[in-house]
C-alpha cells in the first residue's frame, strides 16, 4: 500500500520530466519510455540491493541542468549530453562505493551547497512562468510579462491555484491530481496540443535513445565542466535525501547501500536515455504511508514499467498543466534559502552569486563556477585562506581556466 501511494504521487514526473528531456532534442515518446524504465529500474535497485522504501526517479532541476545549460547553453545535442551524464554517474558510483563521497562532503562548504539548491529552484520557478506564458520572451530576448488575454495564460494561473490548494491540503497524488485537472482546464480553453502522438506505443523511437552516445567532444572544456556540475549537484543532493529519508524511516544504517543504489541508477540513466534519477522528496508519502523495507520501492517500480501502457495518453497533456508543478517544486527548492548564513559576507556573498547567476545565466555550471571561484577569492582577501579546503583551491582554478578558454 505505502507503494501504491508513493506511485501514485510520484507520477507526474513521467509527464514532467518527458517534456524537459523533448526540449532537448529527444523523441518524446522516447523520453517518456527513457523515464519509465530508468524509475523501475532505480525502484528495483533501491528495493532489492538497499532494502530501503525510498523511490529514484529522475530529478527536477536535474533534468533542467541537461536541457537547458548542457544543451541549449552550452551547445550539446543530447546524445552528448547523454554521455555525460553516463560519466557523471560512473564517477558517483566511485564516490558511493568509496570514501570520496564523505570527503568531498567534508570540503564544500555548506554555504554553496545551500545555494546550488536555491539556485536551481529559481530556475525552475523561471522555466515554469515561461512554460506556461505568465512571461514571455520579446523578440528583443527581454522578459516581459504575458498576455494577460492568453487562454493559455488563464489555463496556467487556474491550474496553479488548484495545484497550490491540493499541494497544501497534502491530498494524495496532489501533482497528479493537478495534471490532470490542468488538461481538462485546456481542453475547455481550447489549448490542448494537436496530437503529436499515436494511439499506438511504439518502441521506434527510443531506439535514438538507448545508448546513444556520442564521445567526441567528451575532451572539450565544456564536456569536463559539464559532467563536474552535474556530478557535484547530484551526489549533494542524494547524500542529504538519502540520509533525510533513512532517519524518517528509522532505518538509518541503510544510508549507504542506499547512497550506492542511488549511483548504480544513475550511471544507467545515461545508458537509458534520461537525465539523472534523485532519491526524490515525494519518499516522504510512502514513509508515512507505512513504508519501511525496499517493498515499498519495488511495488512503485513495478507501477512505473505498467505504466507504458499510458504512453499514448500522457503525450496530449498541456503545458499549463506541467508549468504549476515546476512552479512549486521550485518554491520548495528556494525555501532551503533560511539554512544560508548571512552574517559572515565570505560565506554569503559567494552563496548570493551563485543563486543570482544560474537563472540569470539559464547555465547551472555558469552558476556553480562563480560561487566556487568566489568563495576562496573572499577568504584570501580577508586573511582567512586556511578555511578553504585545497581541493576547493584546485576546483577554483579550473573553472577559472574554463572562463580564460571561453575568452580566448
């Protein structure tokens, strides 16, 4: 049963994510079996080989980091970005399976960490009000508020308020719920997509999906900054989720076959064709639900592998019903702004920067290579060069080295 709830308000990612990985260049109908397969097989991993009732799907902010910043900005196509994200797994399996993840968990400093997270949730909060045309973008690229007469615009906002009501009144399959009601608020305004899909599942699709990779440019400074970011986002965000969700399920020595899962799913998301799985927040409703073993996590997974069958159906759901729930999961992601400390500047600063520049950018690396450049600047410059950690020195200066490439 914990399962069957965990399932149920967890589905929408198949939708969401789907879509993101399409405007990268992905068949949708590719996409959405990419994510599928990558949820069972995660669930399936984190049941059997953790015994932990946590779900891995793909993460929201992670797949915005491999379309938005690894193809639209810095110029991938996806297959590239793809393979990336195989390295990038390949390289947490290592941290997991080793001691690097408590090393590295050690030097960061929690200021960025915090920041990484706030950043990439105002992101989200930009990419949904873009999405679903409360902003739009001026044939002068300047951001302006939308046409307020747009039926897709009003689609949006009565979306959102009844997303926002079911979110806080922590109705079962809120997000779901939302979708669903969003597509048929189209459907009364006309909106619904044309129907790009067929009424029939076809594997055709993801066959320029499934190990597609693409290794040519994996030597090139944006490939190495690229798969650094990702890496450095995905293992922080896991370590603290993994060890958020085994606590709240009073099964605490499970964090790190946990954390190991975790890796193991997303090396083979690349291999997959779908951005990087996450141990997702939504665990929390299959805790509550009773969840305790990795039974629960095999149930969700067994869900998602029959949910192909849907394929044809998901493909007609608009994008006011999608824009809500970035919107909010975004909100959510901005909130872990009161855990920055702000009275000391070297701390700050660096962490504000960071925020600031990944929606202003639209680039994740952009963004974390600021902060990161910043913040040993500021402690060499107050006389507090001992508090960095050298390894934070090193990743300093290869972004540095990325930006004097660039400028070149």
């Amino acid at each position: 049963m914990a399962g069957l709830v965990g399932f149920f308000t967890i589905a929408y990612i198949i939708a969401v994510n789907s879509f993101i990985l399409a405007e990268s260049g992905i068949p949708l109908e590719g996409a959405m079996i990419a994510t599928i397969l990558i949820s069972f097989v995660g669930c399936l991993l984190m049941g059997l080989w953790a015994n932990a009732p946590i779900l891995l799907v793909p993460g929201m902010g992670i797949n915005v980091m491999f379309t938005y910043t690894f193809v639209h900005s810095m110029g991938m196509d996806y297959r590239t970005a793809l393979t990336l994200v195989f390295i990038s797994g390949v390289i947490f399996v290592a941290v997991a399976f080793t001691k690097l993840g408590a090393i590295l968990n050690r030097v960061i400093p929690q200021s960025l960490k915090v920041a990484i997270t706030v950043g990439i949730g105002l992101f989200l909060i930009f990419i949904g009000l873009e999405k679903g045309g409360i902003i739009d973008r001026g044939t002068s690229s300047m951001i302006a508020l939308g046409d307020l007469s747009d039926p897709k615009l009003i689609a949006t906002v009565l979306t959102l308020l009844i997303a926002l009501v079911l979110f806080l009144r922590n109705i079962t399959g809120h997000f779901l719920w939302a979708m669903i009601a969003g597509t048929a608020i189209a459907a009364l305004f006309g909106t619904l997509p044309d129907g790009s899909g067929n009424d029939d599942i076809s594997l055709a699709s993801y066959g320029d999906v499934f190990a597609a990779w693409s290794f040519d440019s994996v030597l090139s400074m944006a490939f190495i900054v690229g798969t650094f970011s990702l890496t450095m986002v995905t293992v922080f965000e896991n370590i603290g989720l993994v060890q958020s969700h085994t606590a709240a399920a009073g099964r605490p020595e499970k964090a790190e076959r946990a954390l190991q899962a975790t890796s193991l799913s997303a090396m083979l998301s690349g291999l997959f064709g779908s951005s990087t799985p996450v141990a997702t927040a939504e665990t929390g409703a299959v805790i509550a639900a009773g969840g305790r073993t990795g039974l629960s996590a095999v149930t969700a997974g067994i869900l998602f592998l029959l949910s192909v069958f849907f394929i044809p159906v998901i493909q007609y759901i608009p994008d006011n019903a999608i824009a809500p729930i970035l919107l909010i999961i975004g909100g959510l992601m901005v909130q872990n702004i009161t855990d920055l400390d702000t009275s000391d500047l070297t701390e700050a600063f660096p962490a504000i920067f960071l925020i600031a520049m990944i929606p202003f950018t639209q680039s994740i690396a952009d963004g974390v290579a600021v902060g990161f450049i910043l913040y040993p600047l500021l402690k060499l410059a107050s006389g507090r060069a001992r508090e960095v950690a050298t390894p934070l020195y090193v990743i300093a200066v290869l972004f540095i080295l990325n930006f004097a490439v660039y400028l070149v």
